[in-house]
C-alpha cells in the first residue's frame, strides 16, 4: 500500500522473481484507458491520457533490472509531468535570482548611503512569490494523489505484484 501522505516524488523498490525481460514484455501494448504506456530499454513511462489528464497528472517511471543472484528489481519513481517540473524549477529559480539581485542591490545603496526601502520591498515580493509557489505545489499533489494511486494500481496488476517496500521517500 502507498502510504498516506504521498510526497513530491516518491521512489519505491521491488524484487521480483522472474527476469527483468518477462517482466518487460507484461507491459508491451499495455495501453488501456485511460493509460498509456511507452517502453524504452529497461524503461516503462506510465502516464494518463490527454482526456484524463490536466494540468496536475503525474505520471510513473519504472526502470526493470536483472539482480546478479537471479529475479529482478523494479525501481519506480512518481511525479509531476517533466513540462510542468521544469517550469516551476524555472520559475523557482528565476526567483531566486532577483532575490539575490535585489539584496546585492540594497547592499550596494546601504553601502553609499541611499535608501533600500524598494530593494528591501522587492525582496520581500520575492519571499511572497516563494510562498504562492508553496501553496501552488501543495495544491498541484493534492489534486494528483487520486491519479498517483491509480498509476500504482496498475503497475502492480501488470507486473504481477503483491508487496511493495519504499526506499528513500525524500521528497527530492
């Protein structure tokens, strides 16, 4: 069972008995509604539809692999569409950024003199702008938990699962 309080980008690990290839091929034309599933290598994308998803669907990378003493590994990573997760590492980044531009800014006038009440202003905008990002995020994972655990659901009926042991539920 996935644990109550999903984070981020959780991770998860199982061992298997078969071989990573037969495990491989219980997903080849896997694509039933509403997902679909697309394999490259030792890689299986499992992400909804363009008619189920939005804006917050995530989606689920698991990556097959052979164990040197005989069975296999499942390692399994969900989170957000990558689109969405560089725009707002963009975004998080731009805004750190001009935090640090504006605080070198109000250095620089508090060194000659001037007054920072702008610069001190606009990096209190940017603290704000974190905040909003924040609830932004929180928002987005709550609104994609239903679909994080249906993309569970499915990759453990595919792959023949009964257990399941997370590793490493950092959140990064």
């Amino acid at each position: 069972m996935l644990p109550n309080e999903i984070i981020l980008r959780p991770r998860f690990q199982i061992n298997l008995k078969g071989p990573a290839k037969s495990i491989l091929q219980l997903f080849q034309n896997e694509d039933t509604p509403p997902f679909v599933v697309k394999i490259s290598d030792h890689h299986v994308f499992i992400k909804f539809n363009k008619a189920e998803s939005h804006f917050w669907s995530p989606q689920l990378q698991i990556e097959v692999v052979d164990r040197e003493e005989g069975g296999s590994t499942i390692y399994g990573l969900f989170g957000p569409n990558p689109t969405l997760w560089t725009f707002f590492m963009f975004v998080h980044f731009g805004v750190a950024t001009l935090f640090i531009i504006f605080g070198v800014w109000a250095y620089s006038n508090n060194a000659l003199g001037k007054e920072t009440d702008l610069q001190i202003g606009l990096m209190a905008l940017m603290v704000i702008v974190w905040i909003v990002l924040y609830v932004f995020g929180r928002i987005g994972k709550r609104k994609g938990k239903p679909q994080m655990h249906q993309l569970h659901e499915f990759m453990l009926r595919h792959a023949k699962v009964e257990s399941l042991k997370f590793h490493g539920l950092s959140g990064d």
